[in-house]
C-alpha cells in the first residue's frame, strides 16, 4: 500500500513528510516477528542492462525512526500554524542526493511553473485492469497562483493551481 510521499533533505537519510503522515505509520499492519509497522520507503533505482535497455527497480528502505514537530517556536515572525504539519523519517540508508531548498530572495514569483510528485490515490492508478500500467510517482505540474502577503523578497507563503489527491502528501514543489 502506498500512503504518501516524502524527499530526503540530508544525505544522512533524513525525509521530510507531513506530521499526518508519519502519526498514520503507527496505525499500519506490524511485522509479525518484530510487532513494528511494516512501513518502508520506496527509492526508485533507474538504470541501464547490458543490452542498453532502460529499467527501474523499486528498493524498499527500512525506516530507522521517525518523528514529527510537536512544538515550534521562531526568532523571528512566523505566519504558520503554530504546530507545523511536518514529520520526519531516518531511513537507513545513508548517501542519498538531497533536495536543494530555496532560500534566495524573491525565488517565488506568480505564474511560475512548477510541479509536484506522489502518489495521488496511493497505489490505485499504478495498476489498470490488473496490469502494471506506472511505477514511478505522478508528475503534476500547475503554476505559483500567489505570494503572501503581495510579491517580496521572502514571502511567507503561496498556493499552487495544481490538481492535488490524497497520497500526495508529503511531495516537495520544484520549480519546472
């Protein structure tokens, strides 16, 4: 079953998810031997056999921990909720590629392409008419609608138009 998305944001095996995501990793079926959820996360291998023929694998990753931010506090201002809907996971494998955040002024801008990758609908769309039909995540592609308050150097949030589903959750916005 495929509940959700994340992305490593340290080499180390850090992910970073949603709080409402790592609280569901509790309620899923446990390993009988272990009496631990039987949770793991997926990393898509690509690849190329001898032949030069293109494939992809999927790798479970046993999850070493994981926690969410039970309280948050901020030097500064902060616009969000005061308990954040973030969670993380320590994976245990470690050397991953991380995803580069952005931080530079004024990186959002209205109209700009961007997108999202999960797994909308969980594993549903992967298999049509009992058949294999996509392995990967779903690519979703929509645009930054706007900044909050009004176009700054560092905003202190935005929406998308981009057709969202349950499953998604969890899935960083990059820009496209």
């Amino acid at each position: 079953m495929i509940f959700a998305t994340g992305f490593v944001v340290d080499p180390c095996g850090i992910v970073v998810t949603n709080r409402h995501v790592i609280e569901a990793i509790p309620t899923m079926p446990t390993n009988p031997k272990t009496g631990k959820p039987a949770v793991a996360a997926i990393l898509f291998h690509y690849g190329q056999t001898e032949e030069g023929k293109d494939y992809v694998r999927w790798v479970p990753i046993p999850l070493k921990s994981y926690t969410i931010v039970e309280g948050f506090h901020s030097a500064g201002r902060w616009f969000g909720e005061k308990t954040p809907d973030i969670g993380f996971a320590q994976l245990t494998l470690q050397g991953l590629p991380a995803v580069r955040l952005s931080t530079e002024d004024f990186y959002l801008k209205i109209g700009m392409p961007v997108a999202t990758a999960g797994f909308p609908m969980g594993d549903m769309p992967l298999t049509i008419m009992k058949g294999l039909n996509q392995m990967t995540p779903f690519v979703r592609r929509g645009i930054v609608s706007s900044v909050f308050p009004f176009p700054i150097a560092q905003p202190h949030g935005f929406t998308i138009d981009i057709i969202q589903q349950g499953g998604s959750s969890g899935s960083p916005v990059f820009y496209v």
